[in-house]
C-alpha cells in the first residue's frame, strides 16, 4: 500500500471518529432534552415530594328559568384522590371495606388509572381520580379514616341539583368527560366533568368557570405542612356565568303533566322574540336521574326504554305537518298570484285526478273561499291550488318545474328544509324535496301536480319537526317573519348572540296574511277546532292529522295567542293521537290559558282532568 493510500485512509478514519463522538454527544443532548422538557416523570417525581397541587374547581353557573325562579344549583360532591407512589404499606382490604367495593373493583380501578389511553395525562407522581362524586354523607364517614391510607386524599367539586324535576332534555346532563372531549380542550383532566346535551353542553364554556389551585407543602413523609409561601402563588377558581334562561318554569311543569301517559312534544314560543316558553319531549324523564354515582345505570336504563325518553322529539323527530301546511300552501298561493283571498274552489268530499283518482276530505259546505278553506280544512282546495300553480293554467311559469322551484323557494323561507339554528344539540332541518328530487324519481319533464298531489295538504315527501310548526305559527303572528327560536335568554355580564335577534323575513308580503289568520280564528271559534274556545281570548288555530305508516295517525295543531298582540305560539304533536281536535287542540289550548290567565276556570276543568289522566300509552 502506497503513502497517499495510507494518508487518505487515515483521514477517512478521523472522519469516522469524529462522526461517532458528534453522534455520541448528539445523543446525550437529546436524552438529557427529553428527560428535562419533554418527559415530566422526574419534574413530577422532585415536585411530589415537596409539592402537592392540588386543583379547586369552579362552583358552575346557575340557570334561573325566565321569571328568575331557581332552576339548576350546585351541591358538593367529593372525589377520592390517589398518588400510586406512595401507596407503599398500603391495606388493600381495609380501604376497600372503607369505601364499599370488592377487591376486583379496586384492581379494575387502579388499571383504569394506569392505562394511559384512557387516562392520557397519567403519572405516578400526581393525583388521580379513583373514585368520583360521593356524596357528603359518604364523605363525611370515610374523612377520619383516610390518614391511614398513604398516598389518598379527598378533592370537593360540584355537581347538579335541581328545583324541578322538569325539561330534563332542553336542560341537559353533565357527565365524565369522555377521551376525544379530552383530546380537544385542554381545560379538561381525566375525572373532570362537562355538559354533555341540552343547553349544559352548548353553553358549557359559560357554565364551567375557571379552574384554581392551591400548592401545598410536604415534609419528607409527605405530610402536608401547610400552604406554599403562604399561599402567594395560589390561583382561586372563578365561578361561572349565570344563566337566565326562557322557559316558564311552571308552564314546563304543566305541560309535561298534559303529557302524561303520551308520546309527542310541545313546543311554545314568544312570537316577539323567539324565546322559547315551554320544550317538552314525552314521555320524559327526571333530570336528577342523571347525577351522581348512578348516572352511568340510570342512563342505561333510559337507552333501553321502548319509549325513547331521551329521543329530543320537538327537535329531532320529523313528520309530516298534515293540515298544518295549509297555511304556508295559502301564503305562497297568494304572493305568486295564484288565489285571492275571495278565490273559490268546489269539493265533492275530496278532489279527482288523473281521471279515476280521488283525495279525500270530510264534510262541510262548498265552494270554500280561501278564509272558509282554512276553517274547515278543505283538502280539495289546496288539491285545486297546487294544480293552478304547478300545471301552468296561469301562464305564468314556462314549466311545472320552474313552477315547483318557486313554490320550493318561497315554502323554505318559512324556516322548512333547514335547520333554524335553536340552540340546542341534536336539531333536525326537515324535508322540503327539491325539483331535482322529483327529477331523479319521474324523470325530468315527466311529472306534473298531480303526481305530487299530496305535498298540498302537507303529506307525501314533506317532513318538519315540531319546532318548526310552532315556528311557523310565530311567523303568522308576526305577519311574515320570525326570530331564531332560543333558549337562552340573559347571561350574567354579557349578552345573548345578535342571531337571536335577528328577523328572518319570509318571502311572502305582510298583506296576504290577514285572510289566513281570518281562516285559523274561525277554525277555533266554529271550524276544526272549536273544542279549544276558551272564554275572553281570541286565538287563532289550525288542526292538522299526520298519516303515519306505523299505526294511528298523529293528532296536530298550531296556534297563536292572543290573536292581537300575540303572546305566546304553540304546535302539539300527540303520536298516534288520531285527528287534531282530539288530544293536540285541547293540550294546546289549555297552555294557552295557563300561560296568559294563570288558572284554568272552572268550567273548563272537565277537559284538564281529561287531558291530565288519559294514557295512549299504556305501561
């Protein structure tokens, strides 16, 4: 081997050994970056001997119902904390027997705390949540013994109690956070607890407060000696907001007394504002059913129910609207110039298409006008109607597809096909089906009003949820708009969102609503729902009955109240009810004179008592 060849493998070794000293060394800094800032295992193991930080947990807000009565308030509960460090000597039996579990429990326990999936901010070092919400009773038996059992310590937090056992689903739970919950806000630790439904979920960043803390000092035994200087570095909680929320507390009571021994919802609203007066889903459930230590099986139970309880009917569920949308059918006939409000339409007991076809309806006097037609709910007319509107006997539209898309834009400014953005989880939007719907179903150009017949006494393919009715009857109070429907109404230090205060104009003009509120005023005074006439109050009604593929038909009806200066609007759905008039325009029209009068008289307690003690239901 030659000089050079030496030389230049020499130097190739040099390299080499530079290369692992700068590795070696490139190692170390990592190691020691991962020990010192990345890994906390050593900061929590030097912390824990000296320090114990321990967190205070804001008492939540309070939620007050419209007229300022308490609704929702704290009460303490407390969480057994452990350090598995110095669980050291420990009496596995003796605590178990402390706290009533079996020795496989406190084992499930202990690996629920160590498996870091679950539980992602695990450490030996620092206090973690063996057993959570024991009531102060429970508490107050276990406090003098815990000193025995090293490495335990108790922490206070707050949970819910209500006033009333009422609007459990518009109210909402709190529950444990679950994993994702943690993964997406870093305010929450394993043990912690949120609104998970209702409006405890949708307000929760309002609710919850502002964590503190408290650092206390250790001596070598991990006594605890007392406050780290004195408490200088300590953090007190902050409590949070206040709510105020729209709901007549009383009125909620009552109707969901009306709704007993049923299945369906009531939802009421202050047309002026949007506020939501009453949210009731049957059959309910009690809200205290959801706190504490049985929550987890109580919830279990509700899951299994063949009633669905915890199913948010007046949001959630969906069916047709019956004669309910034969007001929206009247509104938008008038605005295109389809009808005038002395338009007649004949009825031979139902309307004939498509040559041996026949819709039906009940007997009354004919030819209706359009006032007389919402009175008696005439099928055929809004049959007639929708054939002028969608076959082109007015020149009017080059096609019944051009037709439909007017009709489908102004039906949707009503609020339909859409979610209207209650704040509450879990809101459904309903169906409006579209012209491409149809399209794709017949064929382009190949179907025409009587194809589609039954969308013009609101059933076939059309779909709408409860609050949407009751929203509907709000906008023909108001003439041709209406506010989001809400539930908050006041926030201790701030203010409600500028949505909810916001008109949402309907496309049909303020004018053609007058002949329908005409129409829904001799409904009850001497139409479809006259059994609803109550004494020294004009209301204006319209009944409707949903077919139902699965059994009895629904039993419907909206209204508004008084019919100047509306105060309060209203839709009843009462599942497999039968007609309107039956169950849903009394339930509807006692609310209203709670509501307005406070009492009911006597002579209309013969209906209450009904309305109170019937069961459609059974067990």
């Amino acid at each position: 081997m030659g000089y050079s060849s030496r030389k230049q493998d020499l130097g190739y070794r040099q390299y080499v050994i530079v290369a692992i000293v700068v590795l070696v060394a490139l190692t170390y800094v990592l190691r020691l970056f991962y020990l010192q800032v990345v890994d906390s295992t050593y900061k929590d193991s030097a912390d824990s001997n000296a320090f114990l930080k321990q967190t205070i947990y804001p008492s939540r807000g309070l939620i007050y119902d419209r007229d300022g009565r308490l609704v929702v308030s704290n009460k303490p509960v407390y969480d057994v904390m452990v350090i598995l460090r110095e669980m050291v000597n420990f009496d596995t039996l003796q605590f178990c027997s402390l706290l009533d579990i079996s020795r496989e429990e406190f084992d499930e326990r202990i690996a629920l705390i160590k498996d870091k999936k679950k539980n992602p901010g695990y450490s030996r070092y620092t206090p973690q949540v063996f057993m959570s919400q024991l009531s102060p009773q429970d508490y107050a038996r276990i406090q003098e013994t815990l000193f025995r059992f090293p490495g335990v310590s108790t922490q206070q937090r707050v949970m819910r109690e209500y006033q009333y056992e009422n609007a459990a689903l518009a109210l909402g739970s709190i529950g444990e956070v679950t994993r994702n919950q943690l993964e997406a806000d870093n305010y929450y630790r394993r043990g912690d607890y949120r609104g998970q439904s209702g409006i405890e979920m949708k307000y929760e960043e309002l609710l919850r407060g502002t964590k503190g803390y408290e650092i206390l000092l250790r001596d070598v035994h991990g006594n605890i000696k007392g406050k780290y200087l004195d408490g200088e570095l300590d953090k007190l909680p902050v409590s949070g907001s206040d709510l105020t929320i729209s709901l007549d507390i009383e009125l909620q009571k009552y109707a969901e007394e009306l709704m007993s021994g049923k299945m369906g919802s009531i939802v009421a609203i202050e047309p002026s504002t949007g506020e939501i007066l009453t949210l009731v889903s049957a059959p309910s459930y009690k809200p205290s059913l959801l706190v504490g230590r049985e929550r987890s099986a109580n919830y279990a139970k509700l899951l299994k129910d063949r009633h669905k309880p915890l199913f948010d009917r007046p949001l959630m569920a969906m069916y047709p609207p019956g004669s309910t949308f034969k007001t929206v059918q009247a509104l938008v006939m008038q605005q295109e110039g389809i009808i005038t409000k002395n338009t007649a339409f004949p009825c031979y007991k139902g309307y004939i298409y498509g040559g041996n076809h026949k819709l039906g309806c009940h007997a009354h006097s004919s030819p209706l006008d359009l006032a007389q037609s919402i009175q008696h709910s005439c099928n055929a007319y809004y049959c007639y109607g929708l054939r002028d509107f969608l076959d082109g006997s007015t020149k009017k539209f080059k096609s019944t597809g051009d037709a439909y898309d007017v009709w489908f834009n102004d039906v949707t400014s009503f609020g339909f096909n859409k979610k209207l953005g209650v704040d509450c989880p879990n809101e459904k939007g309903g169906s409006i089906p579209s012209r491409k719907f149809y399209d794709r179903y017949y064929g382009a150009g190949r179907w025409h009003s009587s194809t589609i017949i039954s969308i013009s006494i609101g059933q076939g393919e059309i779909l709408c949820t409860p609050i949407q009715i009751a929203n509907l009857a709000a906008t023909i109070a108001n003439k041709g708009y209406y506010y989001i429907p809400h539930i908050l109404k006041g926030v201790q230090g701030g203010e409600i969102d500028e949505k909810y205060r916001t008109k949402h104009k309907t496309n049909v003009d303020s004018k053609y609503f007058d002949v329908v509120q005409e129409g829904m005023l001799g409904a009850v005074q001497a139409g479809t729902a006259r059994i609803g006439i109550i004494d020294s109050i004009q209301f204006c009604g319209k009944t409707g009955t949903a077919q139902n593929p699965h059994g009895k038909d629904h039993s419907i009806f909206m209204a508004f109240a008084p019919m100047d200066n509306p105060k309060i609007a209203i839709a009843v759905y009462i599942e497999n009810g039968g007609f309107g008039a039956t169950w849903a325009v009394p339930i509807a029209s006692l609310i209203i004179e709670k509501y307005l009068k406070g009492y009911i008289p006597e002579k209309r307690k013969w209906l209450e008592d009904k309305m109170l003690n019937s069961n459609l239901i059974g067990e």
